[in-house]
C-alpha cells in the first residue's frame, strides 16, 4: 500500500506559530527530562555497581580474616596444650628421682656395681 499523502496546507497565522513554537518547547523539555533521568540511571548504575563490588570485597576479606581467625585459634588451643606438657616436665625435672631416671634411661649412667645392657627395640625379622 501506498502512503497516503496528507493534502492539507498549514495556515500561516500567529496562533499556529505560537502553537508550533509551543510543541517545540514541550518537545525539547521532553528530551531534557529524558536525558536527566538516563544520567540518573547511569549514575544509580555505577553506584550501585561499585557498591556491590565494595561488598562483594568486603565478603571476601570477612573469609579470609574469619579463616586466619581460626586457624590461629588452633594454633593457640595446641601452644596453650603445649605449655601445660612443658610445665609438667618442668615440675618433674625438679625431682631428682626423675632426672635420674632419664639419665640412666638415655645416657646409660648406672649404679655402682650396675650394669647395662642395651637391646634393640625392634622386632626381629624371623
């Protein structure tokens, strides 16, 4: 189909050039209204795109931190048991009895008239 062609001459008069100048006022008003609220939307966008990207960090940190957090944790509850263990041997360290004990036990110190023997600790082969 053919367009149809629109035979209607446009009046030359005051009103028509006040009306036209009237669209074109709303026309422009509409493409600045337009074009503020695409820089709104582009501004809201990258806000709340950094915004995200800022939480998505601070997530991620959270982890880490929260994961060294229990990993030193661990580290504390062994050094803690640790230190019970050597304040233990410290205790019995101060026992002669015990000190004795080690010494003929690793160093093969004796009593007079003592001796010893060393056997091997492992199993025999046959």
């Amino acid at each position: 189909m053919s367009a149809k062609r629109t035979t209607v001459t446009k009046l030359e008069s005051s009103y028509m050039k006040q009306y036209d100048a009237h669209v074109d006022r709303q026309k422009r008003k509409k493409q600045r209204l337009m074009r503020r609220l695409i820089l709104f939307a582009v501004v809201l966008v990258i806000a709340i795109g950094s915004m995200t990207a800022y939480h998505m960090k601070q997530r991620s940190i959270h982890a880490e931190k929260q994961a060294e957090h229990e990993r030193l944790t661990e580290q504390l509850d062994k050094m803690q048991h640790n230190e019970v263990e050597l304040r233990e041997e410290i205790q019995l360290l101060n026992n002669d009895e015990y000190v004795l004990e080690i010494a003929r036990t690793n160093y093969f110190f004796s009593k007079k008239g003592e001796l010893i023997f060393k056997l091997p600790d492992e199993d025999p082969s046959y």
